[in-house]
C-alpha cells in the first residue's frame, strides 16, 4: 500500500499538479523559463513530525530583513518559491514554515554541490502539532 501511495505522489510530480496548485508559485510540471536575472528556485516539502505531508502549510523565503516571499504547500506537501535576483546568496536566505495548531521543529536544507552553478535549493520543513 506505501508503494501505491509513492507511485501516486511520483506521478503527480512527474504530470504537475496543474496552475492552481501552487499559490504563489509554479508547479514542478511548469517549463522552467528562469530569467538570466534569477537566482535559484527554493523548494522542498512541509512534513509532521511521524514524516508525513502537511497541505496548504504556509512557506516563507525571507531575505535578510528586507524581502519575503510566501506561497503554500500542495496535496502532497511540496512547495517552490521563485523570485530571489541572482546576485542574494542562498546562504541569505531562509526558509519558515507554518499552520494554525503546529509549531516549526525543524529546518534541514539540503547541502549544495561545492563547484557547480546552484540552480535550486531543496529545503524539509517539520512541524508538529501543539
């Protein structure tokens, strides 16, 4: 039955979950038209503390103290936020996630390849219930 369920998530990302699903933000199955201008895409996915996907949590990508950009998860818990100029390090920027009724536990992004152009940043958010 777990397999089922990964094969279904891995379709879903594989066909997009259509231009509505991501609010704020495009869905995986969007061409990638990325503008000379822009830096890397954050993404990554909002879990409960056992693992499993959190819908509709709220994703923040602030810049320092100047810039912040808001979307929200899909049905399997995925987000990506788009908009950040090349020139803001990656390092500058972090990501939050939030629902009512759930506290932020954890934060885990992924490590970059050292040498190669960062052409996305993949960010799990956990959240557990209060």
């Amino acid at each position: 039955m777990r397999l089922l369920g990964l094969l279904a998530c891995l379709a879903l990302l594989i066909a997009g979950a259509g231009p509505g699903a991501w609010a704020g933000g495009s869905s995986f199955g969007d061409p990638d038209e990325h503008s000379p201008d822009e830096g890397p895409a954050y993404w990554g996915f909002v879990k409960d503390a056992a693992g499993k996907p959190i819908v509709d949590a709220k994703v923040s990508a602030a810049y320092k103290t100047s810039l912040t950009l808001i979307t929200r998860t899909n049905a399997i818990g995925a987000y990506r936020v788009r908009g950040f100029k090349k020139e803001i390090s990656p390092s500058d920027v972090t990501i939050s996630c939030a629902k009512e009724g759930y506290k932020q536990i954890r934060v885990f992004r992924r490590p970059v390849v050292k040498g190669r152009p960062v052409k996305s940043i993949e960010t799990e958010c956990r959240l557990q219930r209060q």
